[in-house]
C-alpha cells in the first residue's frame, strides 16, 4: 500500500473517532483533538513498514516516559489504563512502598483515602436497585439517632447540606470514646442548605444507615465483581499510601477513629490496587448498575452548572481575604466528579470523557475516571506521604518526563520532593517555585486517556489496512500486539 493510500484511511479512521468523541462527550472545543491525531497521522504514515508491535511501542513511550518522571516524585507509583473498545490495557509499577521496603507491584494495595466514597455511593445504589434501600427517604427515618436530619438520602449524599457536629470526629482534640464518637456523630445538625461544600459527614451517615454493609459490601465487590484486593481488611497484601511509619494505619483521622471501634467508615479506608479499580470499571461497563443508577450518581442535587443566589445572581468563592476566587462551580454528583455538559472545567476530568464519565481523588495520590460511554478509564495509585525524608530529584529526559500542567521541565532541573509538594531549585540552589503533587498529576491524567486514543486510532487504521490488502496475517498481528494486557515493573 502506498502511504498515499494509507494517509487517506488513517483519516477516515480519525474522523470517524472524533464525531464519535463529539456525540459522546458535546464537546465544544474540539481542535485539540485534531492536532493531536494528525501528529500520530504523520507518524503512522512515516513508519507504513512497521510492524503492529512497534507501532504500539512507538504509541506508549511517551506515555511511558511521563509515567516514569511522575513516579520519581513519589516514593511508589502503580498506574492502569484500559480502552474496553479496542483491547488495550496497561498497567505500570514503579518505586517502592516506602522509603526502603518492598517494590510496588500488581499486589500492593493503596489507602483510597476519599476514592472510598465511590464504593458507598455504588452499595447504595446497587442496594436500591435490589429493593433494600430507598435513596428518597429521610435519614432519619433509617435510624432515630439522626432525628435532626429530616432530609432525603440522596440529596444529603450530594453534598446539598451542610452538615455540622457538635464536636470534632477525629482526636485533633483529645481520644475519642466510642460513646463519645457515636454522641457527636448524633448530634449531626444542617447548618445550612443549598452549599455544596464537601464533607465526609454525609458519607459516614450513608454507610451507617446501609443495611448489613460490611455484608454486601463483600457480595458486591469481592464476591460478584472479584474485586479480590479491594477491602478495608489490613492484614493481608503490602500496604501503602501513608506515613511510612504508619502503613499499616489509614491516613484519614476519623477513619482512624472508627475502625478501632470496628466501624468501617463510608468515606476513607478502602485499600485497593490499580487492576481493582480496573476490574471496577469492566464490571459497571458490563451492566453490574443500571444506567438509570449510574446517571442518579452523576446528576447533581442541583441541575445548574454553578451556584446561584437566593436573590438569583452568581455565587462566588472568596478567599481567605474576602476576594473572589471564582464561581461556585457545582461539580459533584453523588460522592464523584461528573463532567459539565456546559464544558465548565474540572480538573478531575479530561477534557474528551464522555457526558455520563465520572471520577473520583483521594487526598493520599488516588484518582480514577470511568468512561462508560467511550469504554475508557484510567487510574493512578500514589503514595507521596510514605517518604519522610526531602529527596532530589533531577530531571533526565531521556528517561522522564515530569510535566506540570502542560510546561515540560528542562534537562537538568532540580526539584526538592517532599510529601506532595515539589520544589523547582535553581542551579545556585535557591527555591524558584512550588509545585503541588496535583498540578503535575493533573497532566498525566489527560495523557493516559489520550494514549488510549492514540491506540485506538493505530488500531482501527491498520485493521483497515490489512482488511485492503487482504493480509490475514497482518490482521493477527494487529489483534496479537493490541488487544492484550502489558504490565512494566521498575523499582
């Protein structure tokens, strides 16, 4: 075939992806997409000769590259990507548990931290679904301790109240009693409505009045979805995501808290790997929830894509100096991230997922997105807190990239690593700027959805291919090299 020919199949095949992307996801700008697609065009029609394998190869080496200097920020680092469409699935394992202990690999489970909502959020609606709880009712119908929350289940689980104890859930302030735990947790009052303001509260109440949860929590994910490593259970498997000195703790403080009561808490303390989450997304993409139920989860209490006003004007965020910061962007479904139809950023969102995508951050390095509709998601599994000591880490790009929002860092930058904070060091030392954890994981999550494309495109432009040519051969090399499961360790 000439690469005349193929050019023009390679943009067939383009095309056909992106209306596919526009329908899926109403995106409203859309060039980016175009650009990116036409550099992998050029390069797909530059290496006509090459084989599948090494057009795959040549796909994720970027990706692989970014991975990699991402991973030189954190202790350990576990990644997955899968693209249910087309076959493709990569997971990668980089560093270590801490400091000085095991390497990372496949069996290392991560603290979820606030990922774990996500879980409460599918054992309620599955529960629904199955006719043992009803998200319309009040809460205080489910249990009489919670008599000050005449509120319905669900609009408490969007983050619609704001919700107040008379007292602190953890033990900032002194040991907790579990008398004293559970008062306080009684004594939940709304402060205000019509907010929005995150909260583990609602989630903490919402595994409460679960029926038997730890119960069907284990049916659901460890019985009917095989989520083997996916528990709140710490004495089996390696443990990470914490104070290296305390990984066999969940980080969070009130989860803290109730587990030594032998609470399992609805909002932190989920340990998890990054095939689990996978696993996760085969099973809500093979029909474990309804779609009604998945659309329950990402519409939000409001359907608005920011606050307004009593008095119908625009709610703005103020800082600490009063200044506005911003809209009040309603950017929450039922404990995840959705996308705005309207095209309102969300960092926890790629720009491309689809309308009914959603996601869900954990404060000790976990994010995950789940693309239903474009059969997409993609993880990464961090531990930033399990280092106690500041590190260097000097940047090689021959063997990373690190990437902060789109600014490729020079070879030979210098950053200071601590915890989830990087510090860019001149070259006489002095401290140029400061770089959250997030800013630079942020980039990543874009890549990992966008080389999933990528694949995607090679592999339909070359079954094309080979459909043209007749060749049997190369079409077992396109499904051989593509719909497979690639797994790097590194230490």
């Amino acid at each position: 075939m000439k690469k005349e020919e193929y050019l023009g199949i390679i943009t067939e095949e383009e095309y056909k992806l992106i209306n596919e992307l526009v329908q899926n996801g109403k995106l409203q700008e859309y060039h980016y997409l175009i650009e990116m697609f036409d550099k992998l065009k050029n390069e797909l029609v530059d290496n006509i000769d090459k084989t599948p394998n090494e057009i795959y190869d040549l796909i994720t080496s970027d990706y692989l590259k970014t991975v990699r200097g991402v991973a030189q920020l954190v202790p350990g680092l576990s990644t997955g990507i899968k693209d249910a469409k087309s076959g493709v699935s990569i997971y990668t394992y980089d560093g270590k548990v801490k400091k000085d202990g095991q390497n990372i690999d496949e069996n290392t489970r991560f603290d979820l931290a606030s990922s774990t909502k996500l879980f409460t959020s599918l054992e309620a609606l599955k529960l629904a679904e199955d006719g043992k709880f009803d998200l319309d009712k009040l809460v205080s119908d489910y249990n009489s301790k919670y008599a000050k929350l005449n509120i319905p289940v669900e609009k408490m689980a969007k983050f619609y109240y704001d919700l107040k104890t008379d007292g602190r859930l953890d033990e900032r302030d002194g040991k907790l009693s579990l008398k004293e735990f559970q008062r306080r947790l009684s004594s939940t009052t709304i402060a205000k409505d019509y907010t929005f303001i995150y909260s583990d509260i609602p989630f903490i109440i919402l595994k409460d009045i679960l029926p038997k949860s730890d119960e069907y929590f284990k049916k659901y994910f460890n019985e009917e979805m095989n989520l083997l490593q996916t528990s709140y259970d710490r004495t089996f498997g390696i443990l990470t995501g914490g104070k290296e000195s305390e990984l066999n703790l969940v980080h969070d403080p009130k989860a803290r808290v109730m587990e030594r009561y032998n609470l399992n808490p609805g909002h932190a303390g989920i340990y998890s790997t990054s095939k689990d989450l996978v696993k996760l997304f085969d099973n809500l993409n093979n029909g474990f929830l309804s779609n009604e139920s998945i659309i329950k989860m990402i519409t939000p209490a409001l359907d608005t894509p920011i606050l307004l006003n009593l008095d119908g004007t625009i709610a703005f965020n103020k800082n600490k100096d009063g200044y506005s910061s911003g809209v009040k962007a309603i950017n929450r479904g039922m404990g995840v991230y959705y996308k705005h139809k309207e095209g309102i950023r969300v960092n926890e969102m790629a720009n491309v997922m689809g309308n009914d995508s959603f996601a869900i951050t954990g404060f000790t390095g976990t994010w995950a997105t789940f693309d239903l509709k474009n059969q997409l998601t993609a993880n990464f599994l961090a531990n930033p807190f399990s280092d106690e000591s500041e590190r260097e880490i000097v940047i090689d790009n021959e063997k990373f990239n690190i990437v902060d929002c789109s600014k490729h860092f020079e070879n030979d930058t210098k950053f200071k690593v601590f915890g989830k904070t990087s510090k860019v060091l001149d070259n006489d030392g002095n401290v140029v700027e400061s770089i959250p954890f997030t800013r630079i994981t942020n980039t990543l999550k874009e890549e990992q959805i966008y080389t999933l494309l990528k694949l995607r495109l090679a592999k339909n432009a070359l079954i094309r291919k080979a459909e043209l040519e007749q060749s049997g051969v190369l079409n077992d090399e396109v499904v051989n090299s593509f719909e497979k499961s690639k797994t790097i360790k590194r230490k």
